[in-house]
C-alpha cells in the first residue's frame, strides 16, 4: 500500500478486507491509527470472518472507541454541573456531540478535546465558571498566544482541569474571527437542539457546515478523512429527512460556507459513496483533485507522504486564517518566540 486508499476502500467495502494478508493488514491498522480511524474501520468491519490477529486488534480498537465515547460524555456531563446554573446555552461539538447524540457518526468515532459552543457575550461567565467551580485552568501561559486567541481566534485559550488532565475548547463560533468567510454565530446557537440534560449540539445541516469549515475553510486536512466519513456518517442519517438538502444548501449560504460544503460533499461522494444533492455539491472542480492527493498521503507504515504537498496546504490554512500582513506579523513573532 503506498496511500491510504485501502482504509478508505474498507471503510466503503468492509468485505474488501478479506482480500488481506498480514502485509496488508499491517499497513491497513498503521494508516487507520494515524488517520484516527480505528474505530469507526473496528466496527465497520464487526462480524466478518477475519485472521486472528486482525480480531483481536479490531476488539482492541472498540474498547479504546468505547472507553473514549464514556470518557467524553463523562467530560461534557462535568461541564453541564459546572455551567448548569448561567442559564447559557452549552453546544456539544465534534465528536462528544455525535455520541451525545447517538448519531452514527459517533460509532468508534475517535475523541480528544472536549468542544463547546457558548454565546460570545457569555464568554467571561463561562471561563470564570469553568475556573472558579470546574477546576479547569488555563495552557496557555505566554500573553502573545493569550492575547492572540482573544482576539482573533473563533474560541478561548484552551483550558485543561487540573485533575483529570482533560482540556475543553470554548467556541463562540466555528471558525476564527479574522477568517473570510463568517458563520451566523447567533444562528448556530438559536438553531441548536437540545438534549434531556440541558445541553445541546447543532442541527444537523449545522453539524455539516461546520465539519466542513473546519476542514476546508480553516484547516490544513489534517484528519480530512476522518471529517469526510463524519460528513458521509451525517449525510446519511439525515438525507431521508424532508427538505434537508434546501436547509443544508440555506444554511451553507447563510454560513458563507457554500464552496467548502460544496467540495466536502463531493469528496465525501467520492471517497465513501455518500448520498448528495447535486445542487449542493455542484459540479467536480479541477482542485478537488489535488484535495484527493493530500487526504490519500499515507505510506503504507502510516507515515506521511507528499511532503511539499503537505506543507502547501498547511500554508494554505495560515493564508485562510487571516490577512497577509496579520499572517506575516504572527509567523515571525512564533518564530522569533521559537
């Protein structure tokens, strides 16, 4: 295997992984473990007559999935009993948000941080609470990153509690302040749906815009294959539902996140065979790809590839972040920090 197109091929085809030998499984293992996919390959593949050692790294990835679905919605539950009483919205993101939710998405679905979305006016309260009360404290330690987070960025400086050693991402919005496109931050919290507990976590076609903003507005594609296959997970819980490919296609506009929704879906839909509208995904664009090239840059040791090419896109996601003299003044104050 020199890409990852056999993860993704076992991810679309489960069955196609009986075709494996150890080489094959070696290389299929190493490249869903850098791509945090393990899981969602674990349980994809769940009841097919595999090699034993296949089995048992398999059951070994559902049990990580397992422990990191508990750990997170243990993590968003201390966040509720500390934020419960600000009568402030609290909006699940990511990961913690799909098993929360019980969406397909989340079925091995890797977690790390916990993510949240608050009201920006609801801000200082938050921080203060999950401080004073939560036991969280703050990372970041040095003023520029401080300052900097503050002021341009879509979220607080991450904070980590200082007993469990777990950090939650505070969000105002989806994407940094000084990016091109702005999300409706108002309409994302108004439009969320709440849980029994008191949380709440995105409407679904919400859900997509900003999987796909993280992805291609803001990021670099780093764990792209992983976002494309939540993407795939959504769209194919909700596809069904009357009138969700005009609400998507709305919001998307609303969100100024046409174009990127627009390639995720066609990605996803080419990658994983996911159900799309046309309309919304619109037509193949000679960049998508060069996309395709940068998600598939895994050896079969799970390795990166394709480094310029690599280094191209993460170039890409400072250019997308910010102006160029902005852009130009933080890269050398990093540096120079450096």
């Amino acid at each position: 295997m020199n890409d990852a197109s056999a993860l993704v091929r076992a991810l679309r085809d489960p069955a196609s992984v009986k075709s494996l030998d150890s080489d094959g499984w070696t290389a299929l293992v190493s490249i869903a473990r850098a791509e945090q996919l393990a899981g969602s390959l674990a349980y994809q593949v769940q009841g097919l007559e595999l090699p034993a050692a296949a089995v048992r790294l398999m059951a070994d990835a559902r049990r990580s999935a397992e422990h990191q679905r508990r750990q997170a919605l243990w993590e968003a539950e201390m966040a509720r009993r500390a934020l419960g009483d600000l009568d402030v919205p609290v909006i699940l993101l990511k990961g913690t948000a799909y098993v929360a939710a019980g969406l397909s998405a989340g079925i091995g679905r890797s977690i790390g941080d916990l993510d949240i979305l608050v009201p920006r006016d609801a801000l200082d309260a938050v921080e203060r609470a999950l401080i004073e009360r939560g036991g969280w404290e703050w990372v970041k330690e040095d003023e520029y990153d401080d300052a900097y987070y503050r002021d341009h960025m879509h979220e607080l400086p991450p904070l980590i509690h200082k007993e469990r050693d777990r950090m939650i991402d505070v969000h105002h919005t989806i994407l940094p302040r000084t990016a091109k496109p702005t999300p409706d931050a108002q309409a994302l919290v108004a439009d969320s749906v709440p849980m029994a507990n008191g949380l709440h976590f995105l409407s679904p076609p919400d859900m997509i815009c900003h999987a796909a903003a993280h992805l291609f507005a803001d990021g670099d594609l780093a764990g792209g294959l992983r976002n494309l296959w939540d993407i795939d997970r959504l769209c194919r819980d909700f596809f069904t539902q009357p009138g969700f490919w005009e609400t998507l296609g709305e919001r998307a506009e609303r969100h100024e996140l046409a174009k990127p929704v627009g390639r995720a879906l066609r990605l996803a839909e080419t990658l994983y065979g996911t159900p799309v509208d046309g309309d919304v995904a619109g037509r193949a664009r000679a960049g998508d790809g060069l996309y395709l090239r940068r998600l598939f840059a895994r050896d079969g040791w799970g390795c990166e590839t394709r480094k310029p090419l690599r280094f191209a896109f993460y170039l890409r996601s400072h250019w997308l972040r910010m102006p160029p003299l902005m852009l130009a003044r933080h890269l050398f104050t990093k540096w120079r920090k450096a």
